[in-house]
C-alpha cells in the first residue's frame, strides 16, 4: 500500500497501556508518579511556537512540510503545561531520514515511533526558558485524519468559550490526580475531547451544506 493511502485511513486512538507506553518511547518512558502543573496561558507560548517554526523552516527548506502550533498552549485563555506542543506535517513520516537529521541539528531528539497509529513521531526540544519547559513536536504525514481533528479541536476553542471552560475545567479536575505517565493524563481527557469535536464536526458540517 502507498504511503499516502496508508496515512489517511481511519485508526482510532485508544488508552495505551503502561506496556504499550514503553513500547513507543525509545528510551525509559518517564514516569511522573503525581499530580500535573498547570501554568495559565502565555502570550510567550506563542512567541515559542514562532521561534520554533522559523527555525524548523531553515532547517527543512528541502522538504515539502507545514507547521501548526496545536495543543492547549496554542489557544488563548487555556491553562497548559508549559510544553509546547507543535505539529509538523511532511509527505511521510515514516521516512524518518527526510527530516529527523535535520531536526537533530537544531537540538532535536526523536523520542516516540507509534508505526501502528499513522506512523506518527514524536521529537523533543528542552530547556526552552521559563515560560517553556519544552517541545514536543509531533511529526504526521499529509493527508493524515489526525491533522484535521487536531486543527479543528483548536480552531473551535479559540472561539467557543463554553466548549473552552469546559476542556479548561476537566485539565484542572485531572491534573489534581496521580499520574505515572502524562499519557494517561491525555487519554483521560479523550472523552472531553471526542464530545467536543463531535460538536465541531457537526457545526462545520452544518455550515457547508447551508
């Protein structure tokens, strides 16, 4: 099966398990064993992103790809981990050669490999300053359902303030708990998550047929 073809079928994404956790990370999955901190929304954190962005450009100047700042710190009002989050899109992100190297270069380290749920990759950046603990940078090929779901999530808490409270008020509820790896942190939020989503489908899809 083509690259292209295989990256846009449709794969659910489920509650990993701690086995499944340690599988993805190519080296020890680190543990948290307590709660989550929050920071309130930055206007910094967009900053970050832009920083990031101009930099990945340079670096990836060969490559067809498109940068998005995804993740809570890219909606305005959100408290979120001071991490951001970024996704890069590229023609494979199987082809790890095409951009990893690259990536390297710039103080990048490929982190997870989930070849079972669209090939996705994710590197990470540290000590980014005070207001930035981090990047994960989260690697997808085009053409991929994760993307949309994943832009149409932020699009419409940026300008839908129950939907936002509500995601807002469900990260506080959860960061008060335990966690021993911040993947289940996000997958507690997935129920949240696929409700609004479910809204958004359904206003975008009501829009286009008006």
């Amino acid at each position: 099966m083509a690259a292209q073809e295989r990256h846009k079928q449709e794969i659910p994404r489920v509650s990993m398990t701690d086995e499944e956790i340690e599988a993805a990370n190519l080296e020890p999955a680190p543990q948290l064993n307590s709660d989550i901190k929050l920071m309130e929304y930055t206007s910094e954190w967009a900053v970050v992103f832009e920083a990031e962005a101009a930099r990945m450009g340079d670096r990836l100047s060969a490559l067809p790809h498109r940068v998005e700042h995804t993740g809570s710190t890219s909606v305005p009002g959100l408290p979120a981990k001071p991490i951001i989050d970024i996704l890069l899109i590229v023609p494979d992100s199987a082809d790890e050669s095409a951009y990893v190297p690259a990536l390297e270069s710039i103080g990048y380290t490929l982190a997870i490999r989930e070849p079972d749920w669209y090939e996705h990759r994710v590197l990470r950046r540290p000590a980014l300053g005070p207001s930035a603990e981090s990047v994960n940078l989260h690697v997808l090929s085009t053409g991929c359902p994760e993307i949309e779901r994943m832009l149409l999530f932020r699009d419409w808490l940026r300008v839908h303030t129950s939907d936002r409270d509500l995601y807002a008020r469900t990260k506080r509820d959860l960061s008060q708990r335990t966690w021993t790896y911040m993947q289940h942190y996000a997958d507690a939020k997935s129920e949240v998550i696929a409700d609004v989503l479910e809204r958004a489908g359904q206003s975008t899809r009501a829009h286009h047929e008006s």
